[in-house]
C-alpha cells in the first residue's frame, strides 16, 4: 500500500472516531462546557453526519 492510501485510510479513521463520538454525545446526552459557554447538543447532529460523509468518501479514495 502506497503512502497516499494509507493517508486516505487514516484521514477515514479519525473522522469515523469523530462521528462516532459526537454520536455518542447525542445518545447519552452529555453536556460540553467551554469556559462559561454551553455548547448545545444540537451541534452535534450534522457534525455526525459530515463526519460520516467525509469517511465513507476518504474510504472511497482509498480503495480505488
């Protein structure tokens, strides 16, 4: 496997483990505190999705 591939593999990974985490924040509802700010929990929901969107295409590309 070239080093591009294994680039694209990688980039797959991490915005898989992002989804999955941002996922995971709007099934068990935690709340994420950024100083005195509170983010809301519905910034979550299209992230999930980009994130999923930008794996399944870096995945895409790795295999062609």
């Amino acid at each position: 496997m070239n080093s591009q591939k294994f680039g694209l593999r990688i980039a797959a990974l991490l915005f898989a483990f992002f989804a999955l985490g941002h996922l995971f924040r709007l099934l068990s509802q935690v709340q994420v505190t950024v100083g005195s700010q509170i983010i809301p929990l519905w910034i979550s929901a299209p992230i999930v999705i980009v994130g999923a969107l930008l794996s399944f295409w870096m995945w895409k590309l790795s295999t062609a």
